[in-house]
C-alpha cells in the first residue's frame, strides 16, 4: 500500500496507463473483432447466470459448444477463444486453453465440422 494518497494517484494513474497500452497490443481490426466476440461471450455468460471471467475451462467449453452449433466456424471460434483469453488477461485471471478438456472439444468440433468451410 502506498503511503500517501499522492502516491496512491500516481500508481492508480500509472495502472490506467498501462490498461490503456495493453489494449493496444493489437491492429484496430483486431481491437474490434476482439471486442465483438466477447461481447457474444458476454451476453451468453449473463444469460446463464455465469461469471465471464471466472477463467472456467467449462463454462468455455459449453460456450465453444455453443457458438459451434450457431455455426460459428472453426476460425471464428479459435478468434472467439482469442479474445475470451484476452480480457482474461486484461482481467488478471488465468485462463487455460490449452486444458485437456478444451482441446478434445476443440478437436472434437474440428473433425466434425471440417477446418474448411463446405463449398
């Protein structure tokens, strides 16, 4: 804890700065491709009642499921994950993509659906 409030605005600013850089880690059009899919994330969480940043490989998995039957295509759902996993990190909240039940979803989801939109 800082030790005056001098102190304490001058870290709170220098955090709000740092929030505003990390959001610029990315191009503009990925900023909003990002931006739209979590919001889809979002609004889904809410409707069930779940956090959306709770970092919960299920509540992502169910999401994946989701988005997969409404036809989200394979990229689109791996840019979905993207950006779920970015405002986790935004967030501070550890998010594992790579937990085994996620991957054999994801994969699950690959091999049904094809990498390839149908032509």
């Amino acid at each position: 804890m800082p030790g005056s409030p001098e102190q304490a605005a001058t870290l709170q600013a220098l955090a709000a700065r740092a929030a505003v850089y990390a959001t610029r880690a990315r191009g503009n059009g990925t900023r909003r491709t990002y931006r739209s899919a979590w919001r889809a994330y979002e609004a889904w969480c809410n409707s069930l009642g779940r956090p959306p940043l709770a970092g919960d490989p299920e509540t992502i998995a169910m999401y994946a499921v989701h988005a997969a039957d409404r036809g989200l295509s394979l990229s689109g759902l791996r840019v979905a994950l993207a950006a779920i996993q970015a405002a986790h990190r935004l967030a501070g909240t550890a998010l594992d993509l790579c937990h085994p039940r996620l991957i054999m979803l994801l994969e699950g989801i690959a091999r049904t659906k094809g990498s390839r939109p149908a032509k």
